[in-house]
C-alpha cells in the first residue's frame, strides 16, 4: 500500500522531527530523532524507513520538508 502523502516537520515541544504519514482519512505520526540540523536527504531517508516500517512504500518525491 502507498501512502498518499508523507509530510516532515520540527516538533519545537519535543525537540524532534514529526513525520506525519496520511493515507486516506488514516494519518499516523511519529518521531524521528534526527538531528535538527540535519538536511534533506538524511530526513528524507528517515521518512522513508518510517514509512516502510508501518507497512506503506513510499515515493522519494513525495516527501514534503517544513522547516
């Protein structure tokens, strides 16, 4: 199953990345402790393990970045 959207932001309450995974209505989100500092492609690759790990594939293009 592919997850339609996949969205990384910076959670200022925990000082961690919120990888917010939606697919459909269902929208799961977990944190990742990566580095605030940390660019793109190594949240992108987080994203991606994160995804993968709750049973979704995922399309690299179609992570989104807040910052």
């Amino acid at each position: 199953m592919r997850a339609d959207r996949v969205e990384v932001s910076w959670d200022a309450e925990k000082s961690q990345w919120l990888i917010r995974i939606q697919n459909g209505e269902e929208v799961i989100r977990r944190h990742c402790k990566t580095p605030k500092d940390a660019d793109d492609s190594t949240l992108r690759s987080a994203a991606g393990k994160t995804v993968q790990d709750e049973g979704y594939e995922l399309d690299p293009g179609s992570v989104t970045i807040r910052r």
